[in-house]
C-alpha cells in the first residue's frame, strides 16, 4: 500500500509540473507571436502577486497543498474512506 500511494503523490506532482511547465511555455510562445519578446512574461510576474496579503494566501494555498501530501508521502498511509463505502 505504500508503494501506491508514494507512486499515486510522485504522479500527481509530475502531473502538476508538467502542465505548469506547459502553460509557461505557452503564455512564452504567445508572447513572441505578437512581438512582445521574450522577456514579457518575467517583467508581468512581478506584478502576479503584489501585495503582502496576496503573497501569504499563496504561500498558504501552496502549504495547504504539499503538507498533507508529504506527510501521507512519508507515512505511507492516507486516511480512511469508510464512509463512502
């Protein structure tokens, strides 16, 4: 059962990171089709997350996200689902 869960989290990840990268690549591409450069895309990031707040609700979107997930990751066990059987 470890091995599966470990398996299931390692490719929810890959998952993850593999659109993210995808959808980088294309906001890239789109950029460069209407001239605007390479560069646009780092020079709009800078004002994705602007204020304070905006940065700690990310910060605990993402905590919110990879915590329960690494602690299932290095237990091996996730919690029951007795109820929905």
């Amino acid at each position: 059962m470890k091995k599966k869960i470990r398996r299931q989290l390692l490719r929810k990840y890959a998952a993850i990171l593999l659109l993210a990268l995808l959808s980088i690549l294309y906001l890239l591409l789109g950029d460069w089709l209407f001239g605007y450069g390479m560069k646009n895309l780092w020079y709009i990031c800078n004002y994705l997350l602007y204020t304070t707040a905006e940065k700690l609700v990310a910060v605990g979107l993402l905590l919110c996200l990879v915590i329960p997930d690494a602690f299932y990751f290095i237990t091996g066990t996730q919690s029951g689902r007795r109820s929905e059987k």
